[in-house]
C-alpha cells in the first residue's frame, strides 16, 4: 500500500482517474486509546460502520479487545482476523443457523434480543446452553441524533420487565442495552435513555450483569459540533453509578463513527462543471451513500497545486452513474474557479463510507493509500489548528 503525507502528494503523484480512499491508522488508533483510556467501560467496536480488516486490526493494536457484530458474514471476518476477539452478537433478530454457527464454531457466547420468540430461538439454537450473555434491546428515543434507529428494534418499557424476567430465567448475564440512534448531538441522549432501563429493572425485580449503553457516540461534520466526547462520559458514568444493578455489573458502549470516522476520507476528481453542480466520479453508490439519502454534510477541502484566490461558493455533486438519484445536495463549500479536472478531497468517510459502496453502474473504487496527515476534523486533537476547506493545499 502507497504512503503520502496529505492528498496532495496523492493528486500530483498518482493522478488517479478513480476515486482513491484516503486511510489515517494513526487517527483511528487514537480514537482506539481515547476510548481505551477514558470511557469508564468497556468500549466494544461496532463493526457494521467499517469493516476493513486492516481497521481492525488497528482498534485491536490500540486496546479494542471486544466486536460488535450484527450478522454471520461479520462474525466470520473479526474470528478470522482477530482470533482472540471476544465477539458479541447484538442484532436483535438471528437466523437460528447464525445463531449455532456463531456459538458452536466461533465462541460467541453474546447475543442481543427484544422478543420472547428471539429468546426461544437463542435457547433451541444453543442447544439449552447454560453461559449465555443476554441482553434485551429496549427501546428508547432518538430525539437528540442525527439518524433515528428507534423505530425497527426495542422492547417498550411496558413490555420489558415480562421479557427480563424470562431472560434472568436462561441467561448466565442479564443484560440490558439500547440504542439513542446516529450521531447523538447531546449527552442527555444517555442520562434520558438510561432512566427507562432504571424503570425496567425495578419493575422486573431482577439483578442486572450488564448496562450496555450502544452505539451513538458522535464525530465533527460541518453544521454538527457536539460537546467534548468526555461530556458524555460524564453523563453515563453518573446514569449509570446510579441505576439498581449488580455490585459487579458492567458497563459496556459500541462506538462505531466515533472510532472510525476521522480514519478515511475519498480522493475524487471533478469530471464536469455545470454552474454550481460539480460532476465527481464517486456518489451514491459509491462512498458517498449518506450524502445522498440523507443528506449528509462531509468537510471539503479543493486539492490543487496553486492556492485558489477566489471566495468560496456553495456546491452540489452529481456522481458517476446514470442514475438521477446519485445526488449530493450539499451545499458544499468549494472555491469558485473549481473546474474539471481538479481534485477534492472529501473528509470524514471512515464510518459507513467504504461499508456502503456498491459497483452499480460499473463504477467502483480505486486504490487505497495511507496518508500521515491529520484528518479534516477531530475529537481527539487538543485545540486542533484549523483546516482550510475553501483554499488549495500548497505543494511541499
């Protein structure tokens, strides 16, 4: 794999006809330690964000011992490439045949629920298996993210307690998790949520093992500046110290963006200009999927030789397909005498950027080079100096 110091020397080396993934190992390790050092639990890896073996093997480098993952092909890949990994399986609803692979052939004793019929499952598939972790997935709001994910999974706090209670009754550890969705913007997200499972539990009388807090733990994206990662520390840690468990209880959280977001970002080449559209060969099929459909904001920066004099203007991408739908609306802040054949470095892709890209159409991605420059923003860079989005890189 190529080594370059900043986008740059990728654009002026190579000048690549195809979209080149930009990767940060030092930027994901960082995140690893961050969160090794500082969450006041055990910080699993939600794989699902990015799958990328070599990411992995970064998070496990750094101190990420545990994996979240959410379907057979996912628990296959950490197994094999992380042999010692401790996998937890927390899709709420499993085919019983990943279910005995997962704990026959790979050693997941972990496993997420929110119904009695997944319960009835997990138990037949397991053959009755007597060391179970089982955590039952309420549901709780998403009123402070970004991305809502509280519609599909969750047991409602009026049904909960029932399900706990027959969960105590087959499971070694009682678990309790949830999800506050993508992106969470406050902390309250988790002292809000965390106040349902305090309601669950004393309701249903049981000892709790585990308090896995999920997924949610934000990163920095134009318009999107959440508090200090460790303001939502703070948050669950009080939450949590006050809830009705287990003396020897854990607590668990999955960060998924927030390890890996500052890990990646895309090289593109501008391909046509149409006013204030740009034509760029990546988009929604590609690594851009959430600033397609959800319109997602991602920091840009013009990758040029000569520094840009002209003020900045508002921007929206077309990507390579046919398709109308292969749209980013942006806006996205660009020089104004941005024109066909310049590059663009797109910030910020290393959560869900590369897990969603497809070859339709026929276009697909190029290489993928290590840069050592910082990424475009950062949680984890004290007083980061600011990054230019708007003006050129200089050439060294």
């Amino acid at each position: 794999m190529h080594k370059h110091n900043t986008a740059l020397g990728v654009a002026t080396t190579l000048r690549p006809a195809l979209p080149v993934t930009l990767i940060r190992p030092h930027a994901a390790a960082r995140a690893a330690r961050f969160f090794v050092e500082k969450f006041p639990g055990l910080a699993m890896y939600a794989v699902k964000a990015n799958p990328s073996p070599d990411l992995l093997k970064v998070l496990w480098e750094n101190g990420i011992t545990h994996y979240d993952v959410a379907s057979i092909a996912e628990v296959r890949l950490v197994r094999a490439t992380l042999p010692q990994a401790k996998l937890c399986f927390m899709h709420p609803v499993k085919s019983p045949e990943a279910i005995t692979e997962a704990y026959f052939e790979h050693g997941v004793r972990t496993f997420s629920l929110d119904t009695h019929d997944e319960l009835e499952k997990i138990v037949e598939a397991t053959q009755n298996a007597t060391d179970l972790t089982l955590c039952v997935r309420m549901r709780v709001s998403s009123a402070h993210s970004k991305l809502s994910l509280a519609s599909k999974f969750g047991v409602s706090l009026d049904e909960a307690p029932a399900l706990l209670l027959a969960v105590r009754q087959a499971a070694d550890a009682l678990g309790v998790c949830f999800h506050v969705g993508s992106q969470a913007m406050a902390p309250a997200a988790y002292s809000e949520a965390m106040e349902l499972v305090r309601a669950a539990i004393v309701q249903a009388g049981v000892t709790v093992d585990v308090v896995d807090v999920g997924g949610g733990f934000p990163s920095v994206y134009p318009g999107m500046e959440p508090a200090p990662i460790e303001a939502y520390f703070d948050v669950i840690h009080r939450a949590y110290e006050s809830l009705p468990i287990s003396y020897s209880a854990e607590l668990w959280g999955e960060p998924g963006r927030a390890l890996c977001a500052e890990y990646a970002s895309v090289l593109v080449r501008v391909e046509k200009r149409k006013g204030d559209v740009l034509y760029i060969n990546d988009g929604a099929y590609g690594s851009l999927f959430d600033a397609a459909h959800v319109d997602w904001r991602f920091p840009v920066s013009l990758v040029r030789d000569e520094e840009s004099t002209t003020k900045p203007m508002d921007f929206s991408f077309y990507g390579p397909t046919c398709d109308d739908l292969d749209y980013m609306a942006g806006p996205f802040a660009l020089p104004a005498d941005i024109q066909a054949g310049d590059y663009v470095e797109i910030g910020m892709l290393g959560a869900y950027g590369a897990a969603m890209r497809t070859q339709f159409n026929g276009f697909g991605n190029g290489e993928t080079v290590i840069v050592t420059d910082e990424p475009m923003a950062s949680l984890y860079v004290p007083a980061p100096a600011p990054r230019a989005t708007v003006t050129a890189l200089k050439k060294k």
